[in-house]
C-alpha cells in the first residue's frame, strides 16, 4: 500500500471504503468539466460504481502496474479529486500520468500541485524514466496543468483516444527525471 504522500495544500492518499460517496458525489458534480474528457465519467456515477474502481485501484496497486489514488484536503477527510501514474510498462520504464479535480475545487492550484507530486513519486518511488501526459487537444485545462508543471510538448498525435465513440488528436507531454523541476 502506499503511504499518504502531503503537500501544503492537500494529500495524496489511496481510496478507503469511507470515500465511496463522496468519490461518486464528486464525479457527478464535475460533469461539466470532467465529464467533458474522462470516459468514466456519468451522470449516472453511482457507489457501487466507485467500489468497483476502488477494488480495481487496490488490485493495480498490488501488482505494480498502475497508482491511481484520491487527492484530498490536508486532513484527509475532503475529497477534491484523483491523480494517477497509470499504464505503466515496465519493459519501457515509463508510465502516464492522470488527473482530476472536482468542480468545486478547480482553479485552486490542486491538480498541478497534485501532479507534481505524484510525478515525483514516479521518478524517485517508482524509479522511472519517463512519464507522459496525453490530454485530448481540446482540453485547454489539462494541457494547462501540463505545461505547469514544466511537462515538454512532444507532438500532437491524430486518433491518439477515443472519446465518446470518436477518435481524437491529443497533445502528447513528457517528463523526464533530467529536465523536472518538480514544478
């Protein structure tokens, strides 16, 4: 299990039973942002669909192949999003970083200081090499939090993801321990 990892102005911690509800409330609440890129993302978001990701989370966890946890007020107890090292492929040393921030809790600050952290984790926790960042090029918000973060604009890739049933080009970021300030 990974230990919380805190920053001034939240906490990065895995999911608990406890964060079931707000974890759903948090979804639903964030439709017109969130919902607007991540797949998962629904209006019918429910409990039981957040216990199954919480025991996805834990299982990926377990074997190494992703870091998918909860970025929260500084106690712990608010939950104000997600962040992720996810797809990691350990015969490339590299994996993807993720995040999200619930709509109440956007424009604080949170997902490039969430993002930060959890890239740092990646390098000096996980020991890898490179990290990406793919965000559909329509999403000015998280292409913003990459280039914060001092992320490199790589290339612009056509039919990278697939939202809503549809290929879309995604601007491709990197990270490299060598060139991250942490920020």
């Amino acid at each position: 299990m990974m230990p919380p990892l805190r920053g001034k102005d939240f906490m990065l911690r895995p999911f608990r039973a406890a964060d079931v509800q707000p974890f759903a409330a948090a979804v639903r609440e964030s439709m017109g942002t969130v919902g607007a890129w991540m797949p998962w993302a629904r209006h019918d978001y429910n409990t039981l669909d957040a216990q199954e990701w919480f025991a996805r989370c834990d299982a990926n966890m377990a074997d190494g192949s992703a870091f998918d946890i909860g970025v929260f007020s500084p106690d712990g107890r608010e939950l104000y999003g997600g962040v992720a090292i996810n797809q990691i492929r350990p015969e490339d040393n590299l994996g993807n970083l993720g995040y999200w921030i619930r709509e109440s809790r956007q424009r604080q600050g949170l997902a490039a200081g969430a993002a930060t952290m959890m890239a740092c984790h990646g390098f000096h926790g996980l020991g890898l090499t490179r990290i990406e960042i793919v965000a559909a090029e329509a999403n000015v918000a998280s292409r913003a939090v990459a280039v914060k973060i001092g992320a490199t604009l790589e290339c612009i890739a056509r039919n990278r993801l697939i939202l809503r049933g549809r290929p879309v080009a995604a601007a491709v970021y990197s990270l490299v321990p060598e060139w991250f300030s942490g920020g």
